[in-house]
C-alpha cells in the first residue's frame, strides 16, 4: 500500500480517473467535508468504503455557506492532518480544489435550497443552504457518486440535501450516518475546536438536554410546555443563548405540535460564549 493518498486538485484529472473507475463497473462513494477532520467524517469513509467500490472524500472549506459575518477566515484547516487520517482510513482519493477551482472566474449560477432549507438554521443563516446546495450540486456532477455520505449531526443539511436530490433528479443515493460523539455525549463537530476548557464543560448538556425531551415527547408530554422547560434547562446549565429548540417532523421538517405517530425531530442551535452548537436527536 501506497503512504500517500491520492490527492487530485483539478476536475479535469478527477474526470479522468473517476470515468476509468465506472468504465470498470466501480462503483464510488463521495463523503464531502469541509477538513478539520475528526472521528465523525472517518465513520462516514468506513460507511463509503463498506458499500461502494472506491472511497472519494472532498475537502473544500465552502466559501458561499458562510455570511459574512461567520468563521470562514476562523474556521480550522490542517490539511496535512487530515490526509494523514484519510491514508489510515484507506481512502481512495482526496478531492481538495482551491476557491478557483471550484468557483472559477466569471461563476454566478447556484441552487436555491427548497422548504425544507427556510427555518431553523436557514432563519439565523441566510443562504447558508443555497451555499451548501449549490457546492454539493457541483460535488455530485464532478465526482459522479453511485452514494454520498453525510453526518445525522447537520440533520437539516442532510434533508435539504435529500430533498435537492430529489427535485433536480441527480442521480446518487444519499445515505445519513448516525452521530459520533464523545464519551460525554457531545457531537462530534470541527467547531468544538473554539470550546474552552470550562466551555467544554458545559457543552454536553446539550445533548443530554435534547436527549430527554425526546424521551418526554415519545411519552406523551405536551410538546410547548416540554421545550419551554428544556429552554431553561439550557439556560440554567451556561448556554448564554437558545436560538431554537424545537419539535419537528423528521421529514418534512415542519413544525410538531403534537406526537401524530409520524417519525420526529428534536433540534437545536445554541451559544456558549462566542461558539454555537447544534445537535439534534431522534424522538
Ligand atoms: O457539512 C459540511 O461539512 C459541508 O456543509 C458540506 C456538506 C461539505 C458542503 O460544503
């Protein structure tokens, strides 16, 4: 075995070795990922190397999903790191374009991300989603994947996605893959990075939070009473700040007001200190 991983920078030299591939009857799986790679992407290789032929996975830090007011300058990037996790995961090659690549001069169409994209995290970040459509839109038709492979913890992302997919007719399969998270039960997530230590602390009550009012809700609890109370919860555990917590259907993403037997969502977005964590869980 090789002790570098096949990196390709160019769609013109991932063209060429992903038709060899399918002119072999391959099939491909693609795990798209931003970098900063931590156990949650390398159980989404294990899954792509599990069920398809060759393992593709994407590092691209999507420009267009950031506002401006968000972390793209922050946001953590160790390519030398996550190669090294990628060779030790067998991947069979890393898709890492530049911004010039993939947005080449003169670029202005995108894809505009459907309902299921117009609240939770879409009401705090506008047109996040249509960044995030429009790249993995662009993702599909470079890599051509049988399969894509996405992370439950972005559950929203993962349903826009789904629903794209969907819509625009392209052709791949996407598969979402349970959580990781650590032994405390926080998600696994490039953004704990910012986390201090006392921070880290605090951030597994969110999952432990979210946790029981699924378990309420399956019971039987009033849905509005049940969040109004996990809000404080939050609160009183250090969150400075919820901006949502809520019961949603797990497919169409629309609000719960009560537990109709069709399958549900807990979701949440909230602050400590200037990092925003999200997770969510099934009811
Ligand atoms: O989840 C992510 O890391 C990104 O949103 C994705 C899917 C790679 C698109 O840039």
């Amino acid at each position: 075995m090789s002790d570098i991983v096949k990196i390709v920078r160019t769609v013109h030299d991932l063209r060429k070795i992903t038709a060899e591939w399918r002119d072999r009857g391959h099939t491909i799986g693609l795990v798209p990922t931003m970098g900063a790679l931590h156990a949650g992407h390398i159980s989404l290789v294990k899954q792509a190397k599990k069920k398809t032929d060759r393992a593709v996975v994407s590092i691209f830090v999507n420009p267009t999903q950031f506002a401006p007011n968000e972390d793209l300058s922050r946001y953590p990037r160790d390519e030398a790191g996550d190669l090294k996790k990628l060779l030790d995961a067998d991947t069979d090659l890393v898709w890492a374009p530049n911004v010039a690549e993939m947005y080449p001069e003169g670029f202005s169409t995108s894809v505009r991300a459907g309902s299921t994209a117009k609240d939770l995290e879409g009401a705090f970040r506008p047109h996040h989603f249509d960044g995030v459509t429009t790249v993995c839109a662009k993702l599909f038709n470079q890599v051509t994947p049988n399969v894509a492979f996405f992370g439950e913890k972005d559950f929203q992302q993962f349903t826009v996605l789904r629903q794209m997919v969907r819509d625009l007719d392209i052709p791949v399969k996407l598969i979402g893959v349970p959580t990781k998270r650590d032994a405390d039960g926080l998600a696994l997530s490039s953004r704990n990075a910012y986390l201090s230590e006392a921070e880290r602390k605090i951030a597994p009550a969110l999952y432990a939070v979210i946790s029981a009012l699924a378990a309420e809700v399956a019971a039987g609890a009033d849905i509005p009473s049940a969040v109004t109370a996990a809000k404080r919860k939050l609160a009183s555990a250090g969150f400075a700040k919820v901006d949502y917590l809520e019961v949603r259907d797990a497919e169409t993403l629309d609000p719960a007001a009560t537990a109709s037997g069709r399958p549900l969502r807990v979701l949440a977005a909230c602050w400590l200190g200037k990092t925003r964590l999200i997770d969510n869980v099934a009811v």
